[in-house]
C-alpha cells in the first residue's frame, strides 16, 4: 500500500538502534528524506549510511543529545538546511535508568524530565511552525506501556512518560485544525538493547539469570515472542501517512497483548 508520503521529511531521534532505527527504516523505505540523531555521532552517521544503502533514499545522521536543549535546536537546524523543515517527527529517548521510590535520588528526577518529557516538548515547538503553514504534519513519540500500566522497577519512566502523554494529548486537539496529528506509540517487550538493561538489572536485583528473566517475559506475552524494532517501525509509517489523517491524540499498544486492561 502506498502511504502516501513519498518525498516527506522526517525527523526521528534516537535512532541509532533499537525501536527509533526500525522508525528510521520504515520511512526511508516509504521514501522519506529522513534525518536520525544520536549521541555517538561516528555510530549514526554510519547508521544513516547503512539505512540509505538499504532503501536507495536519503538519510543524514547528526550527533546531538535531545536531553539538552543546546543540542535540539542544532539538531533541527541541521535538518533545515540539509533537508528542510521535518514533515513528520518521531520523538524518541533512551529511558532512564530502572529503580523504585527508595532507591531514586531526587536529583534524578529533573534528569528524566529532561529526557523523556521536555525533549519531546522542545522539538515539537520547533517543528509545528512549519507544519502549520504547510496545513500538514505528523508528530509522532514513542512512550511505554507504562504509561497505561506502571512498571515497579520503572519510577521515573513511568512519571516522565506519563506527563508526556498528557502533553500530547492535549496538544492534539489544538493541531488538528491545521492538520497536524499527535499520536503516541507504546512499546511493550521488543528486541532492543534497553530490554537487555532491564533484563540485566532484574538478573541483579533477583540473583537469577539473564536467560531466566528473558524466558519469563517471551512466556508471559501471549504472542509467545519479543518484538521486533521492525515491527514497531511499520507502526510509526502507517500513523506517519496520508491514511492515517483521521487519527489523533491516540496512544497506539504495540505489545503482542500484554496490556491485559479494557481501556
């Protein structure tokens, strides 16, 4: 099926692996112009080169750090003057790091905000002008099923995920009249090197293996499976394209049936 976004401009953060590279690939495939940033920027320069090898599309890779406010307005000014003004975003951020209430230092708190919450703020506003003029755009950001269904060993994912959620839908309703949707996905278990952190740290925390905790979480998802970030980009394409205009302010499961709640 023809999406409908031949040609767009896309923006997608942290996308030098996991869930935001199966976004980045899924839309150059669709052939996007797609700009990707991550920290190492040796590593998603060659990413970029990869994907573009790949998908015979065009993809840039730029260096920036979305938790400083510094690095996302390079990051977009970047974008602009190699690619244009984005068409489509996909906001994305590595979590933070695994701990409960007693084990969270306050500091730590501003330190998610920053990165899970106010990057997705930042690069919004600097990315909604344009789409308004134009009378079309996509934002797009990956959360958490913990936004529906809290983690235990996830505090500060779980606030920052969940302010962002709000954030979202709230600014969905006033877009949709100059043709902007908002929407969010929520990841549950996929093949991604933050799944190994968390896997690593409950092998710590519960003196098991790594293998024990991996086989209880492919048991528990009805699927009998972990995603794949693949899987998880197709997502992203389809709420990016032109089919997609009629849904907003919506946070999308991809979780192979995990979440067991109705709402």
């Amino acid at each position: 099926m023809d999406l409908g976004i031949n040609g767009k401009i896309a923006l997608v953060t942290a996308a030098s692996r996991g869930l935001g590279r199966g976004c980045a690939e899924q839309l150059a495939s669709e052939n996007c112009r797609v700009a990707i940033c991550a920290r190492d920027e040796a590593a998603v320069k060659q990413v970029a080169a990869d994907i573009s090898t790949a998908t015979d599309s065009e993809v840039i890779g730029i260096g920036a750090d979305v938790s400083q406010i510094e690095d996302i307005d390079r990051l977009l000014a970047e974008t602009r003057q190699s690619l244009g003004d984005p068409d489509i975003l996909v906001t994305n951020a590595g979590g933070p790091p695994p701990g409960t209430y007693a084990s969270t230092a306050i500091e730590d708190y501003q330190r998610a905000l920053d990165l899970n919450l106010m990057s997705a703020v930042h690069l919004i506003r600097g990315v909604t002008p344009a789409m308004q003029s134009r009378g079309w755009g996509r934002i797009i950001a990956i959360t958490s099923i913990s936004v529906k269904q809290p983690i235990g060993t996830l505090l500060l994912s779980n606030m920052a995920r969940a302010g962002l959620t709000g954030f979202l839908k709230t600014i969905a309703t006033e877009l949709a009249p100059d043709g902007i949707t908002v929407n969010a996905l929520l990841p549950g278990t996929h093949q991604t090197s933050r799944i190994d952190q968390l896997i690593q740290h409950r092998a710590e925390q519960e003196n098991r293996t790594r293998e024990e905790i991996m086989q209880e979480m492919t048991a528990a998802n009805p699927t009998r499976t972990i995603g794949e970030p693949s899987d998880f980009g197709a997502a992203a394409a389809f709420l990016a394209s032109a089919q997609a205009n009629y849904i907003t302010g919506q946070s999308l499961l991809i979780d192979g049936g995990s979440y067991k709640g109705l709402l």
